[in-house]
C-alpha cells in the first residue's frame, strides 16, 4: 500500500475501527516491519499530543468563563472591608500553612514515586513494582538477639539486609533462568530471588527487552539445587476473551493467589504488546505468572490502571518468547530451553497452585 493509504489503515487501527481478523494482521505487519511499527507510535503520540491540547483548550476556556462572572472589584472591595475567616486565618498563620502544606506535597510526591506512579507515561498506569518495609526489617534484624545471629551463622542461613524494592517471577526452566518485569530490576546493584520455602539466592540479569517491560535473570547461586521440571508450558499464540485467568504473586511476604478473565486482547491505550485482565492485583505482583485454566502461561502481570478497580494489564507471553530468542549467545553458555509440556491441565485449581509455588519468586532489587 502506498504512505496515504498506510496512514489511514493505521487511524483505523488505532480508533478500533478494525475487525478482529483485521487487527491480528496489523499486528503481524507491525512485528515485520519496522517502518510501520515506527510510524504507528508516531501517529498514536501525535493523537495523544492533540488529545492533551484540546483538553487544555476547553479548560482555559472554562476558566475564561468563570473569570468574566467574577466581579473582581466587588470582591476585592468586600474582602478588604470584612475579609473572611480563610483571609483573615492566612494574615495570622500563613508562614505554618506553608511549611505544613510543603511536608504534606513533599510526602505525597515521595509516596507516588517509590509506588511507581510516575515510572510510566501516562498517570493512570501504576506499575507494580514494591517498595519494601526497609527500615522496619533493619530494625527487626537489630533487634534479634545475639544467640540467634550465632544460631543463623552456625547453621548455615544467608543473612541478607533489607531489599528495596520487590516484585515477583517465574521460573522459565530448570537450571535457575527466571523472567520478571524488567522495571521491577531496573537501576538493580543486585538481585536476590526467594522460593517459597524462603530460601534466598542471588540472580544476575542476563538479558532485558525494556520496550516489552521483560527482563532475564539466572540464578548464580552455588547453593541453588536445579529445579524439577517445569509443571507448566508457555504459550505462543494469543488467548481469547473471556478467558478464565489466575496470578500467584509477592505483594506480601507469602504467596498470593488472585483470579479473574481476560478482558481485553490489547492493554493500556490499546497497546498490543499486553492483555488488559479484570483481575486485583497490588504493589509486588509485577513479574508474576499470568495462566490460563489449563495452567498456560498466558503473560506477565506488569501494571494497573489507577482509575479503574480490577483493570490490570499482563505482557503477552509471545513477547517473553520472542525476548528468549532475541538473548545473545555470547551472554549465557545456553539458553533456557522452555517447556512445552504441561502437567497442571488435568489437575485442580488448588493442586495446580501448590506445584506452581515451588516456581514462582519474591524478587528483592538492592540499589543506593
């Protein structure tokens, strides 16, 4: 097709004005190439610029309308005759008002950096990404008394300070490859994964793919025993609305288990890289394994909508595949070979969760 007709395949595409059959073969285009992979995101950041111009257009507009029904004189005068109590409460005590309102904005703020409100480029998308209890652990740690420290060393146990941040993953194979969010280890000085045994090991990150949110880690650990092999396949091709859907993730120290459908085939702002899934998930889900009924890997939790009650979103699985072919040889003796046998189909929900917390992972990112 030629650039005109190129550009009015891509606004349909990007209104939703395709068909399902339509959709998948734009998407097949865009992995195959890269020019109109590059002019889709163009298109879809020059929209959103527009989007973002007319909505301050109507509120300059409203603000305009607002003015001209204020009398500014007549207020003016009527303040300085008799100001009022708010007037009046900021003459007498606006140096506190200020200092309290600065520690107040200045809480907020640090409150929604280190949840990871602003990591994304959109306000309503929150990464799951979990700033963990540091100096309450430190404390806890000190406060253990001399015996125990002794009785830890002598019997072997990894005494590992407090982590910063925490997220989850999964185990792609059995010789200690795990895949997680990669904005989860980003900015990483190192990586500890704990089982659900709560046995730690130190990982390093072997590979990332940031523009999928996808990283690789492998489990360098000489106490890491290899796993037996993995309960569950990853899936290659795409999954249907509707799907009946389940998560086991680290948003506290023990596992937990949350369940829902799938309820989009694209993610936030219509990204075809991700689901959107109707599922609750919380700061330290990000990273973990997003299955199906039969026990596929369907994708990577990675974010929520802020605005939305159990609207999350999951890195389609395709994309963990694709990061796993794109791992450069030099970087790893082998790559993780994934398996393509699944045990978890025939079993119950409760049996298919006691075999998949032997694979799933508290992540731990230590960082200045």
């Amino acid at each position: 097709m030629n650039d005109r007709q190129l550009h009015d395949e891509i606004e349909r595409y990007l209104n939703g004005e395709m068909s399902r059959d339509e959709r998948s073969a734009f998407d097949v285009l865009r992995k195959n190439d890269a020019n109109v992979e590059r002019q889709v995101s163009e298109q879809r950041q020059f929209v959103g610029l527009l989007k973002q111009y007319n909505e301050r257009r109507e509120l300059e507009q409203r603000l305009n309308a607002i003015h001209q029904e204020i009398d500014v004189h007549a207020l003016k005068e009527e303040l300085t005759i008799q100001p009022s109590w708010v007037v009046t409460l900021w003459r007498n005590h606006h140096s506190k008002i200020s200092v309290a309102a600065s520690i107040a904005i200045f809480a907020m703020l640090a409150t929604l950096f280190f949840t990871g409100y602003f990591a994304g480029h959109d306000s309503n998308y929150t990464q799951l990404r979990m700033q963990l209890e540091s100096y309450k652990r430190s404390n806890e740690k000190l406060s253990k008394s001399t015996d125990a420290l002794i009785h830890d060393i002598k019997s072997g146990h990894k005494i590992i300070d407090p982590a910063r941040f925490g997220g989850t993953g999964f185990a792609v194979s059995t010789n200690g490859y795990v895949v997680t969010n990669y904005h989860v280890v980003k900015d990483a000085d190192s990586v500890y994964v704990q089982n659900a045994a709560g046995e730690n090991y130190h990982a390093r990150i072997i590979y990332s793919e940031p523009q999928y949110d996808v990283a690789l880690l492998r489990i360098d650990d000489s106490t890491f025993k290899s796993l037996n092999p993995l309960p569950y396949a990853i899936e290659r091709v795409g999954s249907d609305l509707g799907e009946d859907v389940y998560t086991l993730g680290y948003p506290r120290n023990n596992a937990v288990y949350d369940k829902g459908y799938l309820s989009s085939s694209t993610g936030y702002k219509d990204d075809s890289t991700s689901y959107q899934v109707s599922i609750p998930v919380n700061p330290g889900n990000s990273g973990g394994p997003l299955l199906d009924n039969k026990g596929n890997i369907i994708g990577i939790i990675s974010g929520k909508d802020s605005h939305m009650d159990g609207s999350s979103f999951a890195v389609k699985s395709e994309y963990l595949v694709k990061a796993i072919k794109n791992m450069p040889v030099d970087s790893v003796n082998k790559k993780p070979t994934l398996n393509s046998k699944n045990t978890l189909a025939s079993l119950s929900r409760k049996q298919q969760i006691k075999k998949l917390q032997n694979y799933v992972y508290q992540i731990k990112v230590y960082s200045h």
